[in-house]
C-alpha cells in the first residue's frame, strides 16, 4: 500500500530501569546486542521509474520501530503483575504465543505475577464469573503441543470498555498482552485509550492472530503456514476423490471472509487446484463466461475438476441476511454449500453425470497444533511483545515487516483489511498455477469500467 504513514508508537514514560537481560552494546563480541528506539525498518521497499517527489518523501520517512529487548526498561520487574488473554476465533499457534510470553516475563525478566484470562474479553466481565489462572513456565510448558487456547477464547465483550479498564484496575494489572483479530485489537486500542484517559500506567500490547492474514501493514500472521499446511492437504484429498471418480468434482471451501489468502496461497501449494474463487475477484455463475460453463469446459476436457473457494467470495450471489456476529462481522451467506447445489443442478439439467465431493476443514484447520514454522514465529512475536510492554511501548501490536520484527501502531493496522491484489503477482501466478480464465465475468468491460469508477472515488 502507497503512502505516508505515522508508525509513531505510544510509550509510558521514560525508561530509566537497567534491564535484567544481559547483553551487549558492541557489535563484535559475539554478544547479543540490545534494540534501540532509533532503530528502525523502512516501509517502502518498492521503487518506480516515475517516481513522484512525494512518493519519493513517502520512501525516506516511511520509517517504522524495530522490535526487541531494550537496555533500559519503563517497569520494576518485581513490581509487575502481567495478563494474557486470547480472544476471536481459534487459531493454530495460539498457545504457542501464551508459553513465549510467560516464558519470556518469568524467566528471562523475573516476572512472578503472570495471570490468563480466560475466555477473552469475557473473562474481565463481571457479570461472567471466570476466575483468572495464575501462570508460570511449569503449567505452560506443554501448551504447544495441543491446539485450541490453554485460556479458552470467546467473540465479543470488548466493546464493554470501562467494565473491562475497571477489571483491570481491580486486578491490579501493568501490562496486558491480547492475542486477537482485526475486531480484538480495535478492542485493544479502545482499552488502551480509556487507561490512558484515566492516567494510568499500563501497557496494552497486540498480537495479531488473524488466520485470513488481513491486517494490513503485518507480512504474515502467524496461524497462516499451518492453515495452508491443512488446506492443501484436504485439497489433495478432493484432488483424489475427483481423480478416481467419472467426472469427479472436488469442492473444498476454506477461511477467509474478505481476503482470499489462505485459499489463494493453497492453490500455489498443491498444485492441484483447477479454480480458485475469493472475495477479492467476482465471478459470475450463469453464461458463457461464467463459472459453471467454464468448469463444464474443464469436465469435457480432463473428465475431473478441483475447485478452491474462499467463505468470502461470491457473497454477491447469496441473499444476505444483514445480521452481524459477536465480533461484529456480518454474518455471511454459505457459498461452499450454495456452490455444491448450483454445480449439482446445472450438469443434472444438461444430463451429464458428476460425482461430487465437498470439503469444509475449517474447523479442523482452526484447531490444530501450529506447524514447526508458525511455533517459530508464535515463540518470536511472543518475546518480542515482552520487550516492548517491559520498555513501556504500548497500544502497538508486534509485526513482521520484510523479515524484521517491529513495532506497529494499532490505529494502523485496523485502519483498513489487506486484500489479495487482482493485479498483483500473487494472484497471477494463481491464475497460472490454476489455469482458470482471469475473469469469470460475461460483460466484463462493464465490471472494469465500474471499477475504476469506484477506485477513483
């Protein structure tokens, strides 16, 4: 995404206190060396042929804080008294994070007051009844073997802001760390705000657990290798249905409710996907160019069809019912099963015969044990959100950015969703891994025209 943009992240105070954590000041020794707060990764990355003076002013200044342990520390270690909740839907590698983060405050800063929320939100809540869970590395060694959250997770209840800010206070918490979503983390900065209205001393640190890959700004979320790992191996099952059966169709649907990430990033990876359909691209079902027309194509030419889609896409097509969940997105209409009764009816009107398998391993997706490189990731993001709430840093989420961990402010990355680019080479290699027609559209100068309209307001 072009542009200019204020990564600024919001500190406590000063930080005056020697961290617990030896290490070095001089590149070298063999040493580890401690992040400075004028360390940073340029946003940027991409240069034009025509660059404009401004995009020029966006590349020098686009400048965003690395991550990392500090030598000096905004909290007395002894005085902390730290909390963890998950929140949103599960996600592979959530207790991953929860082990790095206890992990990181007890041993290697001598943290003693470690408490899991449970149930999300919900859990500060009064009027629910859960009881917190006093944490150290012994009760969370083994976390990370198991799915699902050691905490337990729940949607909703962060729009209770002042009950959950009052909960805070009365557990006597400096730091919060929340695992969550695009909704879970506009959550986390309404919180942030309130403490900060109340001139209180406590940091509010993010970590970004969005299975779909969506916030904007993070180059992965982790859960996201582990989804594709599951993904491609149901993909491969549908491949095998399909194969061994006349006519055989395999339909498998996956997570991503705007951004088609995860289906587009299986369709790279098992080499066997003949369509893949996400939120980002629309298609249209009936006429010579549409879907089912196209995959008829595909059956009178191989005699078997795999087709990826994407529980965003094709929203268009299905009445919606305008009702929201308790993490406040629209309910969405089932186009894994609305696909399964189009396809089955249109070849049964033209008389040919089809065997047809359809797939939905969301849930088993959701929660499994993440994949040795999401375990990587999960241990990093959760150290690096110990460091940055033991400095002080607060209402920030950690991030990677080209490789680097970072500090990114969370009024940025719940700004907008990130989106699979349709002219981007992510989806074009899709296209060619796939061999579907770039648009499944039977006017599409109309749909382009409509588009760039739109675009240009």
């Amino acid at each position: 995404m072009k542009g200019r943009f204020d990564f600024t992240v919001d500190e406590l105070g000063e930080c005056k206190i020697p961290s617990p954590i030896k290490l070095s000041t001089v590149h070298g020794d063999f040493v580890a060396n401690y992040v400075r707060d004028d360390e940073f990764v340029r946003y940027n990355v991409d240069v034009y042929g025509d660059v404009l003076e401004t995009e020029a002013d966006a590349y020098n200044n686009n400048l965003i804080q690395k991550a990392g342990p500090r030598e000096k520390i905004f909290f007395n270690p002894n005085h902390v008294n730290a909390g963890i909740c998950t929140c949103g839907g599960l996600c592979p590698g959530l207790n991953d994070v929860i082990r790095a983060i206890v992990r990181c405050l007890y041993n290697r800063y001598g943290v003693r007051r470690i408490r899991g929320i449970r149930f999300g939100f919900k859990g500060l809540l009064p009027d629910q009844n859960f009881d917190t869970i006093d944490l150290s590395p012994d009760c969370v060694d083994d976390i990370h073997k198991t799915g699902g959250s050691f905490l337990g997770t729940s949607r909703g209840g962060g729009n209770r802001v002042m009950e959950i800010v009052d909960a805070i206070e009365a557990l006597n918490m400096n730091m919060l760390f929340i695992v969550g979503g695009d909704g879970t983390q506009r959550g986390a900065l309404d919180i942030a705000n309130e403490v900060e209205k109340r001139g209180l001393k406590i940091a509010i640190v993010g970590i970004p657990k969005t299975i779909d890959n969506d916030l904007i700004f993070i180059q992965k979320s982790f859960g996201f290798d582990t989804a594709v790992q599951k993904a491609t191996e149901a993909v491969s099952a549908a491949h095998m249905e399909a194969h061994s059966h006349i006519n055989g169709i395999g339909l498998i649907k996956l997570m991503g409710r705007e951004s088609g990430f995860i289906a587009t990033a299986t369709a790279l990876a098992s080499h066997e996907a003949n369509f893949c359909l996400i939120p980002e691209i629309p298609f249209d079902m009936d006429g010579k160019n549409g879907f089912l027309e196209t995959l008829e194509k595909r059956i009178e030419k191989r005699h078997h069809a795999v087709v990826i889609v994407a529980e965003g896409a094709g929203q268009e097509l299905l009445k919606a019912s305008g009702e929201h969940d308790a993490s406040g997105n629209i309910k969405l209409g089932d186009i894994g099963i609305y696909l399964k009764d189009r396809i089955t009816e249109y070849f049964k009107e033209k008389k040919i015969h089809i065997n047809l398998k359809y797939i939905d391993p969301s849930y088993q997706i959701r929660s499994a044990p993440a994949a040795p490189t999401d375990s990587v990731y999960c241990e990093r993001l959760g150290n690096n959100a110990v460091h940055a709430a033991m400095a002080g840093k607060t209402k920030i989420v950690i991030g990677l950015v080209h490789n680097k961990y970072v500090h990114l402010p969370i009024r940025l990355v719940t700004a907008k969703r990130n989106k699979v680019n349709p002219e981007g080479s992510m989806w074009r290699d899709t296209i060619d891994a796939t061999g579907q027609p770039v648009l499944m559209l039977n006017d599409r100068e109309a749909f382009i025209q409509k588009h760039l309209k739109t675009e240009k307001q």
